[in-house]
C-alpha cells in the first residue's frame, strides 16, 4: 500500500471535551445563550427575525453592557448568532395567524421561542454543544466576508431595490481570500517551522496570500496590496475573534492617524506588534479543518487513524513527523489492545510486507510500532525471523530487548535491511546530517561493503547506492557507492 503525502501537515487537536468548554466560554456564544433564556414571551423581533431597536437597551443590560450604542450592537450580534445557532425559534410575521402590525401600528412584528438547540448546550454531548459552535461559525463567518458600507440608504435605488453594484462587493473572492488567509494561518500553526505557540504578526499573514513564492524583493505594488490586505484582515479578524477562534491583538489605530495619503498605514520598523497580531485558537485549530474537511481538503489528526487496519495505520503515518507518529501508534495499540499485543503485532508485521515504493518507510513505521506495543508482541515477532523482508529487522526488535536464542542473521539480510533503512529514510524525507550519518555508519560497520552490497536483491539498492554516492563525505567510498549503483543497475536490467 503506497504512501501518498497529505497536503497538510496533521494537527494534534484537544479533547471534544475541552473543545466544547472553549465553544461555551466564546463571548459570542456565551452572551447569544444569556439572550436566549431572556428572550419571553413579550420579545419582539422584526420581520427578519431581529430583536426590534426598542428592546436593545434592555437586552444589553441584561448583558452586562451600556446602553449605548455599543452595546446595542453587541447585543444585536449576540441575538442574531442565537436565532442563528437555533437557540431561538422565530415566527415570520407573514406566518403568524392574524398578520397585524406591531403594538403600536408599525411593521409588523415576528414571535420568538426557545429552540431545541438550547437545551442540547447543557444537556447534550460535547459533539452537540461543537456542532452548534460550527453552525455559529458560519454565521460569523459570513459576517466578516459581508460588505462594508457608511449610510445603508445610499444603496437603495428608488424602487426601493438595492443596487449591489455600488457595493464593489464579490461574496466569492472575499470568500476566497478569507479561507486563504485562514488556511495559511493552520498550516503554519501545525507545521513543525510554522511560529508554534507565538503569535504570527498580521503583516507576515496578509504577505504569505500576497507575495509570490518566487518573488524576491516585492515591489511598491505588491507592498501596498499587503497593506491593503492588513486593513481587510483587521476588520475581519475583529468579527471572527468572539466566536473563539483567534486570539487577535488589533492593529494600532494610531498609524492610522500618521497614514500615506493612500490610506495605508505608516511603517515603524521598530515594532511589528503595533501592526496587529493573530494566532488560531485550539477551538480555531478545530474550526477551520472542520471547514476544510467540508471542502475536500486533506486535513489529518491525531486520532484519525484509531479504529482504521494496520494497512491504513502505516500508510497514514508515512510522513508524520516523529511524535505525531508515535501519538497516532499509541492511540492505535490503544484501540486493538482488546485484541492482544500478539495480534496487534502480526498485523502490523503483515501489513508492512511488499516490495512496493513505500514499503521501506512502512517497515521503518512497523519497527516503531513493535517498540510501543512492548514485550508481549514476542511471540509474533519471533514468528517471522525467517522472512526475508521482516527477518532482519524481527533480530533487530529482539536483540534491543534482550531476548535470548536470536539467531545470527546471514550476510545477505544484513545488507538487505541495510539497504532497506537507507531506502525508507529516503523517502520519509529526514533531516540530511541524520541520513548522512546512517549512510556512513552503515558502509563503515562492513568491510568491502560496496564489493557486496550491490548483489541484495532489493526493489531499491541502486537508488540506495546512488544516494550513498552523493551523501558520503569521503570521495574514495562515494565513488565506490557510484561503482556499486552502476553495476546494480546492470544486474537488475541483465
């Protein structure tokens, strides 16, 4: 089974647990489910649904906010995620029986009642309480992609139409540039070299979707689209920052004040913090692969591969990093320990059989699977000391744990798992001082290994030989490796 790399790293997420505790403690969400259990029966909403202008000073009191325009805002944004969310049900004037206008002869007026989703926030399962969140995040979501305007009745034309042309608005590119943004934002947040823990400065995030990958020094034009995208990402990151997916310090409105002509705000080289700083939650983390899994994109997880074969396990964790990989196994024994160490073992042994291009690294995977599952494992291991693909590296298991009776390998299994490290090394892409370093352990432990080595019938010894050529630091044994790689390759042809 051929290893195929995931276009993203894979994430070490939280608990479903700890995530739906961080989705209840989101402001938004929290203040959206005060407005729920206060809303009653004398609530009254507009025909779309929102909380009528009359009832936002109480509602924003009853949040803990001022009265004042503010917290009518904060208050209104709450009540929208939680009609949103489904924590509040609301009947469409047009609905509703009679039809009648509001209580004091205006437009009519919509009745409001508690949703089911409501009760599912504390008596449902982490799952419910998540699945809610998703939904909030959407709505929120489509907020910080929705157009920006000073005076609504500019737009209205005199039919009472809105002429959307004057928003200079397209919902896919801005849709577009917001997922870009964020999906940057995850892949330096989960990759080994991305900032870890650290906040990313907001002008390194709008650069990374701006400024080609090929382009060395940006020009004027491209710095000031960079600008340009900062101010978006400004707004945008102040939306989405309630709903708990970002932490996000906001640029510093004073440069905006000390701002070029063209709107962009000033350089100060001495402090990029003043530019804004954002980093993705653990509920963000959750957030946007969830989003990216919606949208076809391979976004692996710790965990993902529990309940999947053996097959699929060293398949899956071909190219994890180190202690990813290791979780994944770990959860993996986990998940087949009622099964038995023994059983566990002889599937992972079977599965990493073959001659295939990703076989090598599947071995490399097995062995470090067998470290994990302990001294229980034996019996399945001592099973295949006679199997030339698995014999070798079952003597190696054995001899680190110190079994007695483990018979001497022959000359030609060692330079066939020789061989067959170097090969999955190779492909798992590692550090090159590391390969540099088995390379040259390996040739140096064998003497005349070169004279030999070339004759393992293994799928890769010519490649092997090649890189052996190339990696090692003395030019004698490097141009003997060359040696050895031609002449594996004429014996593989002949």
């Amino acid at each position: 089974m051929s290893a195929e790399r995931p276009s993203l790293p894979p994430v070490r997420l939280h608990s479903e647990a700890e995530l739906a505790r961080d989705a209840l403690a989101a402001p938004l969400l929290a203040r959206a489910v005060r407005l729920a259990r206060w809303a009653g029966p004398g609530t009254r909403v507009g025909a779309g649904g929102e909380l009528v202008e009359a009832q936002l000073p109480a509602a924003a009191e009853h949040l803990g906010l001022d009265a004042d325009e503010d917290g009518a805002a904060y208050a209104s944004e709450a009540w929208r995620l939680a009609v949103d969310t489904g924590l509040l049900d609301v009947e469409d004037p047009a609905d509703s029986e009679d039809g009648e206008g509001g209580p004091d002869g205006g437009e009519s007026e919509g009745t409001v009642t508690v949703g089911e989703n409501l009760a599912l926030l504390t008596g449902g399962s982490p799952q419910d309480v998540l699945a809610i969140w998703l939904d909030g995040l959407e709505a929120v979501y489509a907020d910080a992609t929705a157009p920006a305007f000073d005076d609504f009745a500019d737009l209205v034309n005199e039919d009472g139409s809105i002429d959307f042309d004057a928003l200079d608005w397209d919902p896919e590119a801005e849709a577009e540039f917001l997922d870009g943004v964020l999906g940057n934002l995850y892949l330096l947040t989960v990759s080994e070299a991305g900032p870890g823990e650290d906040p990313l400065p907001l002008p390194a995030l709008a650069a990374s979707v701006i400024v080609p990958d090929d382009m060395g020094e940006p020009t004027d034009d491209v710095l000031e689209q960079v600008s340009e995208a900062m101010m978006r990402l400004d707004d945008q990151f102040r939306v989405l920052e309630p709903i708990g997916i970002v932490e996000y310090r906001p640029l510093d409105e004073s440069l905006l004040i000390e701002a070029d002509e063209d709107g962009t705000p000033s350089a100060d080289e001495d402090d990029v913090t003043r530019y804004g700083l954002v980093k993705l939650t653990p509920l963000g983390l959750y957030g946007i692969r969830a989003r990216m899994l919606d949208a076809g994109v391979d976004a692996p997880a710790v965990g993902d591969l529990a309940e999947k074969g053996a097959e699929e396990l060293l398949a899956g964790i071909a190219y994890y990093p180190e202690d990813l990989a290791r979780a994944e196994i770990q959860l993996w024994l986990g998940h087949h320990g009622s099964t038995g160490a023994v059983t566990a073992a002889r599937e992972l042994l079977s599965a990493s059989r073959g001659s295939d291009a990703g076989a090598p690294l599947r071995r490399l995977h097995c062995q470090q699977a067998l470290a994990l599952a302990g001294a229980e494992a034996e019996p399945a291991v001592r099973a295949v000391l006679d199997d030339p693909e698995l014999g070798g590296l079952a003597r190696v298991w054995l001899a680190e744990r110190g079994a007695a009776d483990v018979p001497a390998p022959s000359e030609s299994m060692i330079f066939w798992l020789a061989v067959d490290t170097i090969a999955a090394q190779l492909d798992a892409d590692g550090d090159l001082d590391e390969l540099q370093g088995l390379v040259e352990g390996l040739a140096g432990q064998h003497s005349g290994f070169f004279d030999e080595v070339w004759r393992v019938d293994h799928p890769g010894t010519a490649e092997v030989l090649e890189a052996m050529g190339r990696l090692h630091s003395d030019k004698k044994a490097a141009k003997e490796a060359r040696k050895a790689a031609f002449k594996a390759r004429s014996r593989k042809s002949g």
